[in-house]
C-alpha cells in the first residue's frame, strides 16, 4: 500500500466512524471476519451459535476459506480479498481478526478507526508497544472490544479466580503453567524454500513483517513458530495461562521476568526453543513460571493440569474444564519433637497434622460460543467485555516481555505503569519492531 493510498484509506476511515449504527437488544449484529483460517473458523461457529448475528462479510487470502465459511453462513456476505474493503463495508457493525498475531495491531486500529467494534484473536499483538496503540485507539473511538481469551467468559473459570482472590487458597506464592508435547524428532519439517503460492498472497501475509523468502512453514498455521509472526508457545498458549494467573491473582503486571531455553532436540526449520522456562516475580510474593517442554511429553505436574497454584492453605489445579483444590495439611511445628522425650510422646500420638480447608471442585466448559455471547451482548449495551482489551494487553505484554528475556538473555525489572524496563534499554528497544515501508502504526 503507498503511503497516499494509506492516506486516502484512513482519512475515509475517520469519517466511517461516525456511521456506526446503535443496537437495540433485539438487533441482529452484522458481522465481518478477517482471517478464516483455523481460528477464524471456531470463532466463526461460536458465533453462528446465536441467533442475533449474521456473517455479512469474510476476508482472507484463501478463496476456499471464504467459501467454505459462506456455505456454513446463515446468509450470503460478501467476499473481500482485502481487509480494508470490508472495513469500507457501511453493512459491517462488528469484526472478528482471527488473522497471524503481526498483523493484529493494523488491522484493529483500522477497524476501531472504521467504526467497527472488534473481537480480535490473542496475543493481542506482536509487541508491547502496538498493544498499547490498540488500548489507545479502542478507548478514543470508543468501541467495544473482546480479545479472544475465551477462558474470561467460563462462569467456572470466573468462580476459581474469585475464590482464590478472596483468599480461598491462602496467600498463592507459586503459580505454575505448562505447555508440554514431544514433537522430537521431526516438529514441523524443514521443507525446502519454493516459490510462494503467489506474489501477492506473500506480500499480504507478511504485511509489515520483514521481507524474506517464503517457505511453507512460515505461512498457515506453522507461522507461530517463527518471531516475525508470533510470539511462539509464550505467547501462543502462555497468555491464555498468564491471563488466567492474572485473574487469580488480581495483579495487573509483574515487576520482574527472566527465561532460558532453546531449541535444543527438535530437527526442523522453527525458529522458537523446543524448550523453554520463563519465571515472572509479582509484587506481593508470588513466583509465576511456563514450561514449555515439547520434546518430552512425561507430566510436570502432580495432576496434569494446564495451571496450579500453590497457596499455603492448598493447591488449586486447573484443566480444561475442571478445577480441584487439594487441602494443605497443617503440622503444628508447635508440636513438633525436638528432645528424646517429645519422640516418644510423638510416637504415641503423631504430629499435630490437619487440613488447613475443604477440598472443593468445579466443573463447567470455556466453550468460545460463551465468549462471542459476552461480545454481542456488550456491542448492543457498549458495557466493556469480560476479555476488554486492557485486559488481554496486559495478559499479552507479561508474556512478551518474557520473550524479551529470553532474546537478552537477562533478568529483567519492569515497571508496568510506563510499560518499560527499568534496567535494560537493549531489552527496551525490543518493545516494538520497524515495520516494513509502507506499513505505520496509525
Ligand atoms: N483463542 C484461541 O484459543 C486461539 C486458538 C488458535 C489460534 N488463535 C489465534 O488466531 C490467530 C490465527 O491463527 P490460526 O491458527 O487461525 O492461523 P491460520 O494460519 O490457520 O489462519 C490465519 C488466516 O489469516 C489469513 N490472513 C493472513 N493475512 C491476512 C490478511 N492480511 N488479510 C486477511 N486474511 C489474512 C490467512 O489466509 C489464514 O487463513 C492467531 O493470532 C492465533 O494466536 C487463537
């Protein structure tokens, strides 16, 4: 795009925003989706599940996808192989980005400055700086926002964090996260470089991303093993898991971060580590950590779940659609034999031992269709949304300041009021990228 025609196309966008339409409850939202992919498509579903919506307008590189989300339409929405066409789109109230994380923060911007409210995939962004562009520009165009971090709208989910926020597990000093799988050897292959499927697609998948040639897996679905486009498994899964710590805890950021890792076992052509551990310090004591194992699949966890956290009155254990909380038991060092004589009595009668609480557990599902209800919900009542995107921008720059770690090989502190490193400004100038001409952050 020349820098004219990016003139031309946000000045009309200025002037689209004031068409945005009011909903009443018993409206339909018209939906626009850009991306269609693998994401794109679940969401797609999840919002086909309700019956106030319709898909008005889709956009993607691949015609096919486009195609196979009309014919799961209710409707017939127009087909668009540029995003900013459907942002154009005076039918359009709301989209959903399910596009590559490098090309979140272009395409919400545009959207919020079009008018559109916007549900948008995590991680929020590719840099710490574009998230907060993105909080900026949603707060002035004043649009309803929901960043995909469906685990947000799970009743069950909402019940564990204000059980632990309320002190129900004692004070949390350690929360854990895991992203384990073995795929040692082969990961995703090393395919030869080859020609693009075309010219244009690659130019418009890579956006603002450097230019370099195109191999296969740098593009559908395998980009999130490459920095230009992801974050990688941090910011893949771990926002999901940083997010839910977050909430839990009731803490908005971290105030230190460290990682170590590699790519130490798996031969193919990613660029992320196979193994990886990331350590966060939030105020207050507790210690927040994700293990990415993915060359040994053995369970890091006493339970296999995807979080716990350790409080000192128990153990809280979240999966995908349960959570147990497993009681401490309490010795009573008041008790404790410390001369021959206590070691007798002890023998007789034990040490003073009982649980510090009562196990307790839930069940429930963190199905996106619940996320999508929250969002077309708040679009009709302008309320903010259960993942409003302070939230997942938070959740988001905790996990990319710890790839900013990993890539200075440092211990970092950081102050999360000003979004920046107090002790490193070579890890301060990794809180965004230069974006390829034409490209601009708006
Ligand atoms: N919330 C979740 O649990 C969850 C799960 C999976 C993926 N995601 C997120 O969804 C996003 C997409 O991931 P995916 O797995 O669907 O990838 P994918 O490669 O399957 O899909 C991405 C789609 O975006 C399209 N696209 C790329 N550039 C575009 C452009 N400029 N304009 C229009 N379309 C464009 C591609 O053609 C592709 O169809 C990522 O940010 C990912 O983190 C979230």
């Amino acid at each position: 795009m020349s820098d004219s025609s990016r003139r031309t196309f946000t000045a009309s966008l200025a002037t689209a925003a004031s068409f945005s339409r009011v909903l009443g409850a018993n409206d339909r939202v018209r939906m626009g989706y850009i991306g269609l992919g693998n994401r794109g498509d679940q969401v797609h579903d999840a919002f086909l599940e309700h019956g106030d919506n319709q898909t008005t307008a889709v956009c993607d590189l691949r015609d096919d996808y486009m195609d196979f989300a009309i014919r799961k339409s209710r409707a017939t929405p127009k087909k668009y192989g540029d995003y900013r066409g459907l942002l154009d789109d005076k039918e359009v109230d709301a989209v959903v980005i399910a596009t590559p994380d490098h090309w979140h923060a272009l395409q919400f911007i545009d959207a919020c400055n079009a008018g559109k409210d916007v549900y948008v995939e995590k991680p929020l962004s590719l840099t710490v700086f574009e998230g907060r562009r993105m909080v900026e520009t949603a707060r002035r165009t004043q649009r309803v926002t929901q960043v995909g971090i469906h685990r947000r709208s799970a009743p069950f989910l909402k019940e564990a964090a204000e059980f632990v926020r309320a002190g129900g597990l004692g004070q949390v000093t350690v929360a854990r996260s895991f992203h384990i799988l073995n795929q040692w050897p082969k990961g995703i292959g090393n395919p030869a470089g080859s020609a693009p499927p075309s010219e244009a697609e690659w130019e418009q998948w890579l956006g603002p991303a450097p230019k370099v040639p195109y191999n296969r897996n740098r593009m559908f679905y395998n980009f999130r093993w490459f920095y230009h486009y992801s974050g990688g498994q941090l910011t893949n899964f771990g926002v999901h898991y940083m997010d839910m710590i977050r909430w839990c805890l009731g803490k908005e950021w971290p105030r230190a971060v460290t990682a170590m890792g590699g790519k130490y076992a798996v031969e193919d052509n990613r660029e992320i580590p196979d193994t990886l551990e990331a350590l966060w310090e939030f105020e207050g004591g507790t210690l927040v950590s994700f293990s990415q194992y993915n060359c040994n699949a053995a369970p890091a966890d006493a339970q296999r779940a995807e979080i716990e956290l350790r409080g000192t009155k128990g153990t809280m254990y979240i999966h995908g659609a349960r959570w147990e909380v497993v009681p401490e038991k309490i010795t009573d060092l008041s008790t404790f034999p410390r001369t021959p004589l206590d070691r007798a009595s002890e023998r007789a009668y034990g040490p003073s031992r009982k649980a510090a609480m009562e196990p307790r557990s839930a069940k429930g599902s963190q199905d996106t269709a619940l996320h999508a209800r929250n969002f077309l919900g708040c679009v009709k009542s302008r309320a903010r949304c259960t993942c409003d995107i302070e939230i997942g921008h938070r959740s988001t720059a905790a996990t990319l300041i710890a790839n900013i770690a990993h890539k200075t090989r440092s211990y970092l502190e950081w102050d999360g009021q000003a979004e920046r490193f107090t002790n490193s400004e070579a890890a301060n100038r990794l809180l965004h990228y230069k974006y390829r001409a034409p490209y601009k952050l708006g």
